[in-house]
C-alpha cells in the first residue's frame, strides 16, 4: 500500500528488445516477448501509481545503429503509457551504438521531463525530501566496467549539496556479490561489477544514502554494506529455464520510501519483500 508523503519508485530493467539470446548454446534471453511483458509492467505500474518509474537499462539487444534505434524507440513507447514520471539509466547495450546524445533525445520520447538534454547521461532530481542520484557505468566490452573521473567529482558535488537522504540509481552493480550461480558472470566478475566500487562506496558512506539500486546482472540480489541497502533487480526476459521454450523472470520493483523507512517490494515470477529501517 502506498502511503501521502512517501516516495514511491518503479523499477524495470534489462528489457533486451530484439533477437532471442543463446548464451552457451542455450536460450537465456526472452527477448521476443519484452514489449509484450513491457506493456505488462508499464499496466501494473499505472495501478500500483509509483511517483517515478525507472528504467535501469539494457533496452535492447545491440546489433546496429538503425535498428538500435528502431528499438529504442518502441521501447520510449511503452513508456510513455505510464501515467507519471519515467526516468532512465543507460545500459551497456544501449550505448553500442548509440551515442549520448541520441540516447538522451530517445529518452524524452518516453516523457520523462527530467531527462537532460545533452550528454553525460549522469544526472540528479529532488523528489518529495529525496535527492535521487543517477549515474552511468561504462562497460569496455570483455575487459572492465568503471565510473570516470568526471562523474566522480559530479558525484562527489551532488552529494554535498543536500542533507536529504539520497537514492543512488546505476546500471552495473557497486556490491561485492558472490557470484556463484550466475548464468551470465560467474566467470566474468569484471563484467558486471564496477572496478571502482570500493571507491564508490567510501564516497557515500558519510551520507544518509537509502538505498542503491542496479539491474545488468539478471537476478535478484540484495547486499547490505556499511548500512547501505544494495539492491540489484531481475532482468524482466531472463529464461528461468534451462532453455527453450523458456519462462521468462517478468523482473520488476516497487520501492516505498519514508522518512523512518525503506520497503522493497521484487514483483515478478521471483518475488522477495525486504524491509530497511
């Protein structure tokens, strides 16, 4: 139940619009039926009326840059039936391809007014007492993920701005997960978790941050380091199943925030409730 005075947040990510993905010669990503299962999510969330809905990423499959945006655009589409405020996170796949730029004019397809205008694709909002922080990981393919030194120092800027406790939203995750068990990266920690996430982390130990929040790694996980919620969501196509014809997760979250709390809700084939505070 949602509560007057709290700050209610959507999450969907890893939507992946395009071919089906095979990975080690089996079938892992639903990806035919995202924006039948986005449409899905983008209904619910209109009942369930968060005051943002986020989007953490991973849009699309990348395979060009016209049909990348071809995607991207059906994607904003179905966004934009949501009834509130969509903001967005930019994901490895998006940015093949993409530019900033362009992504971020794609983005304003899907209504979101605080989307910026040009690139970098890292920005901040005050909603209802929190400072919601969005940041954008860069993944050099097959070798490492990473924060640059500019949003460091924008970061760092951000945070000491105001004492309004602070949401920080990403793509990659900042935890230390085990990843054992991890169909995509339990060989491949490198890819999924930001190099500079002990950095990331001492950074916004001083502050009263509720909550972070990533997708990127296909399943559900929640760390909790030095009192800071973790919070990574399921991927909405991922395949539950061994292989084909496949079960996909339907990932999705509804996030209440208070002044004394934070709930988290996993919605989805997988769903998990945790309550901070």
């Amino acid at each position: 139940m949602l509560h007057d005075g709290d700050l209610t947040l959507g999450f969907v990510s890893d939507i992946h619009v395009g071919p089906p993905a095979l990975f080690e010669g089996k079938l892992r990503k639903l990806s035919a039926q995202s924006l039948s299962l986005l449409a899905e999510v983008v209904e619910q969330m209109n009942r369930l009326g968060p005051d943002l809905l986020v989007n953490l990423g991973d849009d699309i499959e990348d395979e060009s840059e016209q049909l990348d945006v071809q995607r991207l655009s059906a994607v904003m589409r179905e966004f934009s039936q949501f009834r509130g405020e969509v903001i967005h996170v930019a994901g490895n796949h998006d940015t093949v391809h993409v530019d900033a730029s362009s992504l971020a004019r794609l983005w304003r397809l899907s209504g979101s007014a605080s989307t910026p205008e040009v690139a970098p694709l890292f920005y901040a909002l005050h909603r209802k007492g929190f400072h919601l922080l969005v940041l954008h990981t860069h993944e050099v393919k097959d070798e490492r993920v990473y924060i640059d030194e500019a949003q460091f120092a924008w970061l760092a800027a951000e945070l000491a701005k105001s004492l309004e406790p602070k949401v920080v939203i990403m793509h990659h995750s900042a935890a230390d997960q085990v990843l054992r068990g991890n169909r995509w990266f339990e060989k491949a920690p490198h890819l999924c978790l930001v190099t500079e996430r002990k950095r990331l982390r001492e950074l916004l130990k001083p502050h009263d941050v509720r909550l972070v929040v990533n997708g990127h790694l296909h399943w559900n996980h929640l760390a909790v380091i030095d009192g800071v919620p973790f919070l990574t969501v399921q991927s909405l196509i991922e395949n539950l199943e061994e292989d084909a014809p496949g079960r996909p997760a339907r990932g999705h979250a509804i996030v209440t925030l208070s002044r004394k709390r934070t709930l988290v809700s996993v919605l989805g084939e997988e769903p998990a409730r945790y309550q901070f505070g």
